[in-house]
C-alpha cells in the first residue's frame, strides 16, 4: 500500500469527511485511506481553531499562546522534532496526547506546529 495514494477520490477531503467515511465504513476497497501523511485538503488553520484554539489562544493551564514570540520562542529551543513529539505524545499530563485532534495524523500534526511557529515566533 503506497502512502503517497493517500486519496484517490480526487475529491479534496478535509478530515471530517475522512473521518466520516471511516466511521460509515463507505470506503471502497478501490480507495486507500490512510491518515499516515498530511491529507488533501488539509487546512492547518482550521485544524487549529478546531482542536487547539481552546487552550492555546487564551494560555490556558500556561499553555504557550498563539501570536506569542516569546512564549513560542523559547519553547522551540528544544527543536521543532521534541515539540512535534509532545504534541503527539502529549506533555505534562497537561498539553493532552495529540492536542486532541485524534484524525490528525503524525505529519498533520507537524504541520499544525509549525503553522503555530510561523503566525507566533517572531
Ligand atoms: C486542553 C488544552 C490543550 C489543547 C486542546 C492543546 N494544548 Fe498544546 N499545550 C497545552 C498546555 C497547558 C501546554 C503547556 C504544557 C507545559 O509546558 O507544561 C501545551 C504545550 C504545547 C506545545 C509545547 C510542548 C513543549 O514541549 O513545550 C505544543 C507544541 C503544543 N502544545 C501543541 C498543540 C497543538 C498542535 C494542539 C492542537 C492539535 C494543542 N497543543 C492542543 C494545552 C493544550
């Protein structure tokens, strides 16, 4: 199975509808759905308001905010690699396991973090 056929519906699928199929089971065996790489249509921006925003826009729990240099400045000295893994892992039993984006894949996740760097590190 090749990772790079992510979607062959042609269709740009955000990842409620990926989501929804998975869960209606409407896939056929001509597709191949995988959330191992960044899916067609993925929208870091909306993936963030949708799973991230609650806690990273206020610094809620001492979450780093969003369009913060400072906060995100400093956590980035640990490497972009450590920060991704915290968020896939979670951090602290604070920052929780995949920032509760559970159709995110690793790489969306990636994506998430480094659209977060890039609006907030100045
Ligand atoms: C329930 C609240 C909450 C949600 C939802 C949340 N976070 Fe966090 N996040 C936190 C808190 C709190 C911290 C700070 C933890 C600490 O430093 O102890 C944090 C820290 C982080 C860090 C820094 C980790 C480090 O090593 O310093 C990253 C990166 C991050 N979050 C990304 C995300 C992403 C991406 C999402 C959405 C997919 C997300 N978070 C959703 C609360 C949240």
């Amino acid at each position: 199975m090749s990772l790079k056929n992510v979607v062959k519906t042609g269709v740009a699928l955000s990842g409620l509808v990926l989501a929804s199929v998975l869960a209606t089971g409407s896939a056929t065996a001509g597709q191949t759905l995988t959330l191992a790489q960044v899916s067609e249509g993925f929208d870091p921006a909306r993936t963030y308001t949708q799973s991230c925003a609650a806690c990273h826009n206020s610094g809620a729990a001492g979450a780093p905010r969003m369009g913060n240099s400072a906060d995100w400045s400093a956590r980035l000295e640990k490497g972009m690699d450590v920060l991704v893994e915290h968020t896939i892992n979670g951090f602290n039993n604070i920052m929780p396991p995949k920032g509760m984006c559970f159709t995110c894949s690793d790489d969306e996740l990636r994506a998430i973090v480094q659209y977060i760097i890039d609006e907030s590190v100045e």
